[in-house]
C-alpha cells in the first residue's frame, strides 16, 4: 500500500508545473494540517516524512530516486529548476535527508545494471553540478548549502563513470564509436572534474569579500574571520585532494577525449 501511494506522490510531484511545485514548497509550514492541504501539498509532507522514516530504517530510496532518474531523460527544464531539481532542493535543507539521498543517489548507478537508468542518473547528476547556472538563484539554496558534501559523496561514482566510458563503445569499419551512454558518462565525468576545480576560486571570492568586511569590523570579528578564513583553506586543499585521487581516471578520459 505505501509502495502504491508513493508511486503516486511521486507521479504527482514530478508532474507538477514547476512554478506551482515551487510555491507550493514556499508556503509549506509545521504548523499546516494536513486536512486543509491541497494535492501537491500533501504530496510534499508524505514524501518528506516517508524519508524521515526510511532514514531512521537506512532503507534503500530507489522508489523516490529512480522516478526523478526517469524524469530527468524527459523533463525539458532538468537543468533550469526542473521538478526532480526542485524536490531535491528543498530536501537537501534537511541534513538527515541529504545524507541518506546524497548517499542513496551514489550508490544507486553501481547497483543497477541499466542502461536508461544510468543515462538518466548521469543528467540528473549534471544538473545538480551545474546548479550554479540556474537563473533564479533563489531556488538552489539547498543544493549551495551541501554542495561541497554532494561533491564528496559523488566522487565515489568516478571509478564507475570511468569504466562505463572505456567500455561504452563499438567498433565499426575500424573505428571506435562511443554510445551516448559513454558520451553522458564523460559529460558527467567532466562535470564533476569542473565543480571540484572552481570550488577554490568561488571560496577565494567569498574570502575577498570577507575580507573588506573584517576591514570594517571589531577586533574579536576579524580574528572570526581570519579562523573561517583558515577553514576555507583547508576545506578547499580537501577539495583538491580528492581531484588528486581519481587523476589515473581523470588521465584515462582525456586520453580517450583526443583519441
């Protein structure tokens, strides 16, 4: 029965017009009863509240993620704010939820051996990397919050999108044709690559800034400062590391990119 009627809040959701999906999520409150919710509404709750169960019992979300994995390959606005985009937005907010999904999400292209699931994974995946090019700003605040996180957790998804782009391709009258599920794979590849190399330079624009405003502060703000300054260092130099990490695959694709 809840299989069932998660099926259908998840139909409901991912069809919904994203503007209303959004302002739904807008106007969502503790204090709403659930008698007086509309459709979309009350979709949201069952759905935030069968994750807050499913994390207390580490279940497997393949029922949520696979359907937004589904979406992603027929959504038009995937990368603009899409529903699947716009879901996952508003439960990142939740630590507890960002983990279990975040985590759930990387796990999900090792487990399942299908092709369609994995092309869609790979734009799915894309969209969230590339939140920054969204227009309305206003509708990543979730994905920005844990967006150093998601990059950890999807690192540990290189290996595999390495191996699906070596092994993704034919051969025909002597040439090697790549599939476009290799193709997405190395897209995807190249866009994690990418998100883990601005991460500095976005956090040494946040310290410039940081820095006119201790100009302008107290003492004991600007020893504040200076300790946050330090902690972005480091959490970029960690950053990188994981770059360095998986650079015989980073090697392996561009060998194959000039191929």
């Amino acid at each position: 029965m809840v299989t069932v009627t998660l099926g259908r809040v998840m139909n409901t959701l991912l069809t919904a017009r994203p503007k209303k999906l959004h302002d739904s999520i807008s106007r969502l409150s503790p204090d709403d009863k659930m008698a007086s919710l509309g459709s979309l509404d009350e979709s949201l709750w069952f759905l935030y509240k069968y994750l807050r169960d499913a994390a207390e019992r580490e279940d497997i979300l393949d029922e949520v993620l696979v359907p937004m994995i589904e979406r992603s390959l027929k959504s038009k606005e995937s990368k603009h704010g899409g529903q699947a985009m716009i879901i996952l937005n508003w439960l990142f907010k939740d630590e507890l939820l960002f983990q279990i999904l975040a985590t759930n999400l990387a796990n999900i292209i090792v487990r399942k051996d299908d092709r369609y699931i994995t092309l869609g994974w790979c734009t799915l995946v894309r969209a969230l990397l590339e939140y920054d090019t969204i227009t309305d700003q206003h509708l990543v605040t979730g994905i920005s919050e844990k967006y150093d996180a998601l990059l950890k957790i999807l690192c540990s998804c290189i290996p595999h999108l390495s191996y699906i782009v070596n092994k993704g391709s034919t051969t025909q009258d002597g040439f090697e044709l790549p599939s476009r599920l290799s193709l997405s794979a190395a897209d995807c590849f190249l866009s994690l690559t990418e998100a883990l190399t601005k991460r500095p330079r976005v956090s040494s624009d946040r310290q410039k800034s940081s820095n006119f405003k201790a100009s302008v502060t107290s003492a004991p703000c600007e020893k504040k400062e200076k300790l946050a300054h330090k902690t972005s260092e480091i959490s970029n130099m960690e950053m990188e590391f994981l770059l360095w990490d998986h650079l015989q695959e980073l090697i392996s694709l561009v060998q194959r990119l000039l191929a």
